[in-house]
C-alpha cells in the first residue's frame, strides 16, 4: 500500500514505478536534464519502467562515427541497487557478444549494448546499460491494431517471426536459457530516429509528463525520494512497425543452460506445461514461450490466458494441441478431481491451433506459421523443434 503522506495530483503514480521503490537499494531519482557518466548522457524523456529498473531516452553527446563526433540518441537503462550486482543482464550481453562477433548483437535482433557503467546515488550504488534507442512494445504495437479490429500485415508478421527465432539461435548457441520471452521485453527497434532532430524525436514522442511528489505536510523529501514522478512515452505517433526490427530487451533472467531446476517468473499467458507438471523447466522453455509468442503475431492474442488458475490453462492447452503425454496424467486426473464442478467446461466450443487458423486467418502467406507453431507448443520439450529448425520450415518467408 502506498504512503499516504503524499500528495499525488493525478494517474501517473498507478501507473509508473512505485514510489516505496524509492528506497535504499531500489530505484535512482531521476530528473529531465540530469547528466550521467561525466555529462555524455543527458536525459530527456521517460522509456518505460519495470520492476528492478527505469528507461530513459537520453542524448548521446559524445558518439563518435567514422571519426565524427555526432550526436545520437540511445536508451538509459538504471537497474535498482539491489539487482546491480545479482543480475546476470551485463554477463549475457557480453558472452552473447562474443558469438555474434565481429557482428554487433542488432544484427541478431538482441538490444545493442553500447556503454556500461556504475552510479552512486542516494539508494546505493546502480548499475546502468546503454543501450541503441528502443521503439515500443510488441505487446503495445499489436494490442493497438486489436482495438481498431485490425493486424499487422503478413510480411511483417513473418519478418518479425523470423527475427525472434534468429535471436533465440543466438541466444541458445551462446548457452543461455530462460530468457524473458514475452511480448513486454520485445520491443521494435528505433534505428530511424536514433539520429534525429530534437524537434523530430519530440514529435513522435511527446513531451514529458509528470506530477510533483510532496509531503501533504509540506515537509522535505527524502533525498532518496525523486522530485517528481515522469510518465512514459506514449508511442501514439509512432509509425514505423513496417520499417524497423525486432529487439529482445532483458536478458537479465537469462542463466546457463546445464542450469536446470529454476524457479523464475514466467509471462501469464506463456507458462509452459513442464513447469505445472514437473515443477522444473530448462532453455527448452524458450521454445514454448516463442511458439506463443508467434501465436501472438498472427492472432494478436496469447494461445492461453493470463491470471487464471493453472487447471484453467490446462485445459485451454488441451483444447488447443491435444491430449497431454501419458506421464502428466495422473496429475491432470488429480487436478481435475480437486476442482470438481469448476472444471465442467462442456458445452464449450473448442477450436484446435489448425481450426483457428482455418476461421480467423485470411491470408495464406500465413499458413507456414502453423507446423512451426504446433512444433514449438509440444508438451514434451525433447519432442520441441529448435530456433534452427524453425527456421529451415520457414524457409525464405520473411526475409
């Protein structure tokens, strides 16, 4: 629950980071115009936020290109003080680096790390990435085309399928596992304005929202406390999902893959059956998260829902690819003596991957998505097809 000694004029403190994550060993106070790593970035906007860091849209005042200094802007990315040193983001980066080589990771469609460096501050001490200038979410792109009943067109479906499974084959061959595969952490690239006019970047991105933060007694803040609270972009005037890339965001989950038995958290509409049934998971759930992920594209909703029990989900993977392996069965038949009544879903219509893509997919550009997807949602993950194979079934769509 939030301090009630404070004032908030409007929305923006339920929608943004909270204000208890200001704290020792939490998040950084930010204010527009603040300078970082002796006065090279300079911050101009608010990204985005999550639970272990905030996003800023920050000028580059030193970029040198071809012996030319020239100004670009990039994505500033301050974790909290507790995770700066815990998070494995920094070391994933650099060994996903060094299998990219000479390629840069943007040509793999991984977030381009250009700077890293430690900030002292009043919460301790943070650890910041820089990062190439990032567009919106997947998740933010396509729920905006659902809202006007619309969808992304089928090249760019396809193109950005392929962009996700060339990344997972960089990821994996880098012996990484357990990434953040959802549509939140994807986001578009914003290699077309990384460049641009101040005037230009404010034009697509608006200008900064925020409301004050003060004692209802009037007495100081914490040092530690920011000044204000900054809303993020709003991306309304963002137009480029056609012409930019894919970008994987946060491999800070990420860890090695002889790691095993992990609990980590998993994307609501994406948790994977092995998980439920065998209470581990491994890099192979990278797989079942990205057929979701595909599924997401064409459909412009998750396969299974969010916030619902795991029965529920169960269920709604039954009806979508069949019957679970014999092993997971006694399980199931528990589960479903546990819930009683509540799992009486007769009378539901029930529509399989290939019925669904029968009824509501028009296009048949679209129709070689199917056995990828049905291949990346197999229950067994030994029975799941690689990001390479994936890519052999694709063939030359969406390049």
């Amino acid at each position: 629950m939030e301090d009630s000694s404070f004032e908030y004029p409007s929305d923006i403190l339920y929608t943004q980071e909270p204000l208890s994550g200001y704290k020792f060993g939490g998040y950084h106070p930010v204010r527009i115009g603040d300078t970082f790593k002796d006065n090279r970035y300079t911050i101009h906007h608010k990204l985005t936020w999550g639970g272990f860091s905030t996003v800023w849209l920050a000028h580059d005042n030193l970029c040198v290109t071809n012996t030319h200094l020239r100004h670009r802007w990039v994505s500033l990315k301050i974790k909290t003080a507790d995770t700066s040193y815990s998070s494995q983001e920094l070391q994933n980066l650099q060994q996903l680096e060094k299998i990219a080589a000479p390629d840069d990771l943007s040509s793999k469609y991984i977030l381009h790390l250009l700077d890293a460096f430690i900030q002292p501050g009043p919460n301790g001490i943070h650890q910041c990435l820089v990062f190439e200038l990032i567009g919106p979410t997947i998740d933010r792109i396509i729920t905006d085309y659902r809202e006007l009943s619309d969808s992304l067109d089928p090249q760019t479906i396809l193109r950005l399928s392929r962009q996700l499974l060339k990344a997972i084959e960089l990821v994996h061959n880098a012996g990484v596992g357990q990434i953040d595969i959802s549509g939140r952490n994807i986001v578009f690239s914003g290699r077309n304005l990384s460049y641009a006019s101040e005037k230009i970047i404010f034009a697509v991105f608006g200008s900064p929202e925020h409301e004050p933060v003060t004692h209802l007694d009037g007495t100081p803040l914490h040092k530690g406390f920011p000044a204000a609270l900054f809303g993020p972009v709003s991306w309304e005037d963002w137009l480029e999902e056609f012409a930019e890339e894919l970008r994987i965001f946060d491999l800070g989950e990420g860890f090695a893959q002889e790691e095993k038995s992990r609990i980590l958290a998993q994307p609501g509409p994406s948790r994977a059956p092995e998980l439920i049934f065998a209470g581990r998971s491994d890099y192979r759930t990278d797989l079942w998260h990205t057929g979701c992920m595909l599924f997401f594209f064409v459909f412009g909703t998750y396969p299974f829902d969010s916030d619902v029990e795991d029965m529920v989900v169960v269920e709604q993977m039954i009806d979508l690819l069949g019957e679970l392996p014999q092993e997971w069965q006694p399980t199931w038949d528990r589960m479903r003596a546990e819930a009683g009544d509540m799992m009486d879903f007769q009378g539901d219509e029930v529509f399989t991957l290939e019925d669904r893509f029968d009824k509501e997919v028009a296009e048949p550009e679209l129709a070689p998505l199917i056995p990828i997807i049905r291949a990346l949602l197999e229950f067994r993950p030994s029975e799941r097809i690689t990001a390479p194979q994936a890519l052999g079934l694709l063939g030359t769509q969406g390049q």
